[in-house]
C-alpha cells in the first residue's frame, strides 16, 4: 500500500476472502477512488473521470483478470513466494516498478484479480506542475525497463517516443502532437488548461497532450542503461 491511501473497513478481509476462494497461486488487484477530502480542481477532476494516465481500472469487473499495466501497489497483494518467484521489484526505477512485477506474473500465469470490494481512497491532492514532474521520471524509468526488455517498449510508451518508428498513419499523429506539445507550447498550454472559460473537454485534450509530452521527452532523452 501506498502512504497515501486509505484503507476500507473490510479491506484485508476481502483480500484474504479472494485467496480462499481462488487459492495461493493468483494476485489481487483491490479498487482506487479518488478521497472525499481532495479538492476537486479541473486537473483533479481529469485525472479522476477522463485519464487512464493514473489508474487504469475504469471498466474493469469483479473477478476480471486484469492486465498487468492495471497492477498498482497502493492497494495489491501477492503472495511473497511469488514475487520471489518473479525476481521481485527493480530497485533501479522509481515508477513502473508494480508495471514490472505484474509484467512478470503474467510472464509466469499468475492471474491478477480485480476486487474492487477491496477499496481504498486515494488522498493526494495533486496539481498539474506535480504530475509533469512525476511523468518526467517515469519517462526516464520506462526507457530505463524498455531498454533491458523490448516487449516493454508499448505498454510503457517508450515507441511513442521514437518519431519515426509505427506506420505512416503513427507517424502523421506523433508529427502532429510535436507540433502541439512541445518545450516553446508548454507554457502557453498549462496556463490555458486551467481556464475556467475553456470547456472542460478542451481542458482534458490539453492535460493529456502535456503528460504524454513529458514523458516522451523523458524517454527520449534517457541514455541506455545495461
């Protein structure tokens, strides 16, 4: 769990109600929402109903095998003979460290379980100037992992980072985002996404443009690592 959750009445017992029920040899993924007590800003509002850039369990089912790219450690559990079994965490990145390990499990059969019954509230009142930062080194630590396994590249966006990689069509899009999200725009942008004249749509295009942007950039321009 995270230090910046918070844990549902029930939340343990669940976990453990889903290992009964399913045996030792699985992962569970418990639910996320947004806690009352953050203040709903326009940035805070689209990290909650429009991005998949946080938490990516929006249509997800009781039950469902998730993916291993909706893994998240503020609210899992797995057994720890497992994550043994999968090498454990990469001690070398900061973010994309629980991508990873569900990478693995999956690599290895492990079912990752969604359980939203096993809830927390997630209390961080983030602004946007926090979450460029954060997408500067997650960027840097998906290049990082991509590097070392090529089947990473996707997932981890790090493909998006090279311009000329993809079909035309690829191509034409990541031409065009460089040409709207770019080191001279960003200022320009992030001044004009918090307007409360622009509808909240425009808003959202605008917020997602500049996290994507981030961490391209980061990738991009993160040196090789063995």
């Amino acid at each position: 769990m995270g230090d910046d959750v918070i844990a549902s009445e029930r939340l343990l017992e669940i976990h453990l109600k889903t290992y009964e029920t399913m045996g030792p040899n699985i992962a569970v993924q418990g639910g996320v929402r947004l806690a009352s007590s953050v203040p709903m800003t326009r940035f805070v509002r689209y990290l909650d109903k429009r991005s998949a850039a946080q938490f990516q369990l929006g249509n997800a089912r009781p039950g469902d095998v998730l993916p291993f790219f909706s893994f998240y450690t503020c609210n899992c559990s797995v057994p720890r003979e497992l994550v043994e079994a999968c090498g454990g965490f990469p001690q070398d990145v900061v973010y994309y460290d629980d991508t990873f390990l569900g990478w693995m499990l999956e690599r290895k059969g492990i079912p990752i379980i969604y359980e939203p019954l096993a809830e927390v509230q997630h209390d961080h009142a983030q602004t946007l100037d926090e979450f460029l930062l954060r997408q500067r080194q997650a960027g840097k630590d998906a290049a990082i992992l991509a590097a070392r396994h090529s089947e990473l590249r996707k997932p981890l966006r790090v493909d998006q980072a090279a311009l000329f990689e993809g079909n035309v069509w690829e191509i034409a899009k990541k031409v065009v985002k460089m040409l709207l999200f770019n080191r001279w725009t960003v200022r320009i942008l992030k001044k004009m996404s918090e307007s409360r004249v622009l509808p909240f749509t425009v808003s959202s295009i605008i917020f997602s443009g500049l996290i994507g942007y981030e961490h391209r950039a980061a990738a991009r321009r993160q040196k090789p690592r063995a």
